[in-house]
C-alpha cells in the first residue's frame, strides 16, 4: 500500500474532546480511537496509548506492539502542548526507523 508521506497528524481539542486529522495534499481524513478517546502530555496515561497507537498504525500499516506504543507515548507524545499539536508523518515514520528493528 502505497501511503501519503507528506501527511500530516493534526491533533486538537474540538469542543473539550480530542480529535485527530491526518491531513494529506489532497486528503482529510478523521481517525478515531477504538476505545474512548485519545490523550497527550504528561499526564495521558492509557489515553496517550490509544494516541500512539492510532498514529503508528495509520504510519506503518499494522498495529505496533504495546511496548512501541509505550515508547511512542512517553517519548514523544508527553512532550506536545497540552492544546494541541502537528506532526509530520515522516517524523512518526524516522522514529519508527530508529527505534524498531527489524
């Protein structure tokens, strides 16, 4: 499957509740959690991982282990402002590169 780097994961707060874009060229795509919603910071928790999940997912095609996704979540995702954030697919794509070995 061929993906669209140039993508970007637009996440905000709309109306108090998280949502997530992934904004291509020409595409707008909503991606919804499969558990009750997403979260980030420092104080996300499980939240944080449904987040890492969707994100890495949506990146590399499959569904990462829970200890990728725990890394993404503490690494990456507890560091973005709190009122929301942009991040490139390509950012999550390199990290994915440098962390998983395959």
């Amino acid at each position: 499957m061929k993906t669209d780097d140039s993508r970007i994961y637009v996440v905000r707060l709309e109306r108090n509740r998280p949502v997530v874009f992934a904004v291509g060229t020409t595409t707008l795509e909503r991606l919804d959690p499969p558990g009750d919603g997403f979260g980030w910071g420092m104080d996300a928790a499980d939240d944080g991982l449904e987040l890492a999940r969707v994100l890495l997912t949506d990146t590399s095609g499959s569904e990462p282990s829970a200890d990728v996704a725990r890394r993404f979540a503490d690494q990456i995702l507890s560091r973005v402002p709190q009122d929301g954030f942009a991040l490139p697919r390509e950012t999550v794509s390199a990290w994915l590169r440098r962390v998983v070995t395959v």
